[in-house]
C-alpha cells in the first residue's frame, strides 16, 4: 500500500513540475529602459523599451501622437504594418521608422519569440501610444 501512495505522489508531482517548468511566457512582455527629456528639444521626451513578443502576438492598430518611433530588431523577424508604405518584414540587425500619428502594427508571424529595441521620441505629457479603431 505504501509503494502504491508513493507512486501516485510521485506522478502527481511530476504533473505539477511539468506544468510550471512548460509555464507559457505572457504574449508580450516590454520594459522601459530609459526615460530622458531632451534638453536641446523643449517639450520632447526619449522613450527607449526592449520587448519580447511571443509567436502569433500582434499590437493592435495604434498611432503616436507627435512621436517618432524607431523598432530595431535584435532576434528573429517581425511583420510590421505602417499606413502609406504597407507591410514590411523586419529582421535581426533590421529597424524600421514609423512617422508621427501614423497607424500602425507590428506582429511576430513566426513560430520563435522575437526581441526588439524601440526608441520613442514625443511631446512630454502625451500619450504614447493611443489606439486606432478601424
């Protein structure tokens, strides 16, 4: 009887270790790195976030009021869509610039997690990011 409690501990345990170790990571995960107002701009703030997007995540379609944003790629690929140029796959070692108020979206269409470097620059005390409804 002994063997037979310690055998169904035991396969319970593994079910539970198995479970955290195969824990899925969130779909998005972003950190903001640095925050600096820039002086020689009055008004303007930098933004700079490093992001890991999970296969199939997708950002809604959003827009920067008055902010410039630069993506920089560093592992993997992403597909990014920008009003006036369409879609664009960006690679490891690739960025892509995105204008002011223009709608955007980026998605990791690929079947590894993806990283990203992304630099802001916007009017202190405005949004960043404000979503665009279609």
């Amino acid at each position: 009887m002994s063997w037979c409690v310690v055998f169904v501990a035991g396969v319970l345990a593994g079910a539970v270790a198995g479970e955290v170790v195969h824990a899925k990571a969130p779909p998005y995960l972003t950190t903001q790195i640095l925050k600096t107002d820039l002086n020689n701009l009055p008004g303007q703030e930098m933004l700079v976030f490093e992001s890991t997007w999970q296969p199939g995540f997708r950002l809604p379609l959003h827009m920067h009021p008055n902010g410039h944003e630069v993506t920089y790629v560093i592992e993997g690929e992403q597909t990014f869509y920008v009003e006036g140029v369409g879609t664009k796959v960006v690679k490891a070692g690739e960025a892509i610039y995105t204008p002011p108020n223009t709608p955007h979206y980026g998605s990791n269409l690929t079947g590894k997690p993806t990283r990203t470097v992304v630099i802001r620059i916007k009017d202190i005390g405005k949004p960043i990011m404000v979503e665009v409804k279609q």
